[in-house]
C-alpha cells in the first residue's frame, strides 16, 4: 500500500522539474529588480546644456551602447593585445579561453538586463564585447598597479594624456559593463603573483584620484556589491553623517553672500568626504572641492546614474543642488574661494559650471532639507535679533531726547 501512494519516476522528474522552473523564475525576477536598467544612455532632457564631451566615450568604447563606432577602431586593437597579453600568463590560453567564455554565456541573461536598453548584438558577439572589455579593464588595472608588467611603448602608459582620457571614458555611464562580468572573470583569469589587491582593490587604486575620501580606509569598507565602475567610484562619496530630520514646510535657500548677511559663516570643513556638509551654531560647513579635469565629467554622470537608476538616492544630485543656490553670483564664488572651499578654477568658471549642471530635485529626495531647515531657521532667528537691537537703540535715543 505504501508503495503505491510514493510518485513514480516520472512524477519526481516532474515535480523536480518544476521546483527547478519556480527557482529560476524567482531569481530571475530577484537579478531583474537588481540589476535592470543600471546602464544606459543619458537623455537630453536631464541637463541644461549637454555637452557630448561629459557623457559620451571618446577614446575607448566599454559595453554595447558604443560598440563598433568608428572612432573606436584603434583601441580596439589595443584592446585585443590586452586581453592577449592576460590570457598568455596561462599555460593553457585555450582553456582558459573556453572557461571564461562559458562562464559568461550562463551570465548573458543576466547581464543584458542590465542596459536600459534591448541591444540588438546577437549572443555570440555580446559575449565576445563582455570578455574583451572585461579582460582589458582587468590587465589595465593590473598592468597600473604593478609597473614591470608595462612594456617599453605601451600606448596607454606612455602618454599622459591618452591614460587621462581613457580614465575619463571608463567612467561614463553609457560606457559600463556590470561589475559582475569583471568579477567572474577576475576569479578565471591568471593573476600575477606580484599582485595581492582584489579586484576592487585595483579599481580603488586605478581611481584614486577622483575617489572621495581615504583610499585605504574606503578598501576595508567596500566588498563588491557595486553595478558598475561608476558606481564604485559613486559610493564613496555616499555622505557618512545621519540624515537630519526636516519639516513639512518650505524651505528657502540662499546664497553665500546672502548667508552671510543673515550672519551665517561659510567655512572650510576638513572632512574627506565631499558630501557630508555640516551646520553647527551660525556656522555652515563645507568640505572642499579642487576642480580638475575630470569633476565635471564625474558630477554630471553620478547625476545620470542617480537619475536613471529609480534605486539610487540622489545624493550628489543634492549636492549640486544645493551649491548651485550657494553660488548665484561671482561674489558668492569668490566668497567661497577665499574660504578655501573652491579651488582649481577660476571664479566665473565655478558658477558658470554650477548653472551648467544644475537640475531640480523633489523637495522628498532633497538630502539637505533637514541641513536647509536649520539654516533657514537660523536666518530667521538672527533677522529677529537684529531687529530687536535696533528697537532697543531707537528706544534709548527716544528716551534720551525726551529727557
């Protein structure tokens, strides 16, 4: 009797089947809320006066979205004697090959998904755009951290202003692939032993100069739950103080000149993070920032990320918000500039890039309501204080006359 209630054989294959079908469906719709749309094109809309030069590669195309335009005809090459260069440290590179390229087939699904848009490369070609532009991201890294690995006329390395460039483009939104994809890779492809970092040791070390924050300590906090390089490089400049809490009402912001004529002071906060700006007892602090060639580039994609990814605070979005409305005028600037908060960059410059890059924000996802609160609140108080200087002034002459 038992016998006949257990299933059959091809009952069990069923129900396994089955239970193998509900698993896959879950994680597929776990991986697309994760990981969908976290790359894409930035739309014309989101800035005032979009500038290809900020948004759009012009050395070296990373992903699908730019694959296969013309002008990236040369590092491609570049590209392939990398991913040569990498693979050649194995004794076997046809097995390391048929591994690596395996690997991402099982990931195709997942890393597709991750564009904000259907990419028409078909299967084969998509996998092949993920294994060059993951393996010459990985031997970059490798070949900047550990110096005899560069050969004598590397391209690359040997020009300032080619490395510079390239730098620049692999930070560009529309110029990603996941992370996961330099992950997976990174665990198949041999490592030279003069090398220990991790992969995102590497990313740190190959970013160093737009990372916010100490590098060293910035490696023991991250692990590698990261979309992308830009997103790498964006998290560490989440702030680190708590939010302050804010009201319901409207808030007014003001300029720097302004501030100071309510009898606010502005003054430089020597804190490594840019974004944890602080308001303490009439005194508004504020991390400094050194304009360079690469601060624009990286304000306006953190942006895009932040604006396109509908799971990403905008916090540097905030950022920019609410030093655009610091800096209305050159007088404000040069304010600030003599502060030591701004540097690197000429007065007019500064707010000329501010009014440039300046978007709205929902006042609910407005990092600095709370911060602007206080301000405001302060403003407020210090007009009442004066006000009641002067009525005791002008009382004390009046009783004065009288008497």
């Amino acid at each position: 009797m038992e016998e006949e209630r257990r299933p059959g054989k091809d009952a069990l294959n069923e129900i396994s089947q089955e239970h193998e079908d509900f698993v896959l469906s879950v994680r597929e719709k776990m991986e697309k809320v994760s990981y969908s749309h976290c790359i894409c094109r930035i739309p014309d809309k989101l800035f005032n006066h979009k500038e290809d030069k900020y948004t759009i590669p012009a050395l070296v195309s990373i992903g699908p979205l730019h694959h296969g335009e013309e002008k990236f005809t040369f590092m491609e090459g570049q590209k392939w004697y990398y991913m040569n260069t990498l693979l050649s440290r194995m004794p076997n590179m046809e097995a390391s090959l048929d591994t690596c390229v395996r690997k991402l087939k099982g990931l195709e699904w997942r890393a597709r998904k991750c564009y904000g848009e259907d990419v028409t490369l078909e299967s084969n070609k998509f996998i092949e755009v993920m294994l060059l532009d993951g393996l010459f991201i990985i031997e970059l890294f490798l070949k900047l951290a550990v110096k005899s690995l560069r050969r004598r006329g590397d391209i690359i390395f040997s020009r300032h202003e080619t490395f510079i460039r390239l730098r620049s483009d692999l930070i560009l939104l529309e110029n990603q692939i996941p992370f996961f994809i330099l992950c997976e890779l990174f665990i198949l492809v041999p490592i030279p032993k003069l090398c220990s970092l991790s992969l995102t040791e590497l990313a740190l070390h190959f970013f160093r100069s737009m990372i916010s924050g100490d590098v060293l300590i910035l490696q023991k906090k991250f692990g590698q739950d990261f979309s992308h390089l830009l997103d790498l490089i964006h998290q560490s400049y989440l702030p680190t103080f708590p939010t302050v809490q804010h009201s319901e009402a409207e808030t007014k912001l003001h300029s720097a000149t302004k501030l100071k004529a309510l009898g606010i002071d502005i003054k430089k906060f020597k804190n490594d993070n840019l974004l944890n700006i602080n308001f303490f007892d009439g005194v508004l602090q504020v991390p400094p920032l050194k304009f360079n060639d690469h601060t624009e580039i990286l304000l306006r994609n953190f942006m895009a990320m932040e604006h396109c990814n509908q799971n990403c605070s905008k916090l540097v979005t905030s950022y920019v918000y609410f030093i655009s409305y610091l800096m209305q005028s050159k007088e404000d600037a040069r304010l600030l500039c003599r502060s030591h908060i701004f540097s690197g960059l000429e007065e007019e410059n500064i707010v000329l890039m501010f009014t440039k890059i300046h978007v709205e924000i929902d006042v609910e996802e407005f990092y600095y309501k709370g911060l602007s609160d206080q301000i405001d609140m302060y403003g407020k108080s210090g007009k009442q204080e004066k006000m009641l200087k002067m009525l005791a002034r002008f009382f004390r002459k009046a009783k004065a006359l009288i008497t």
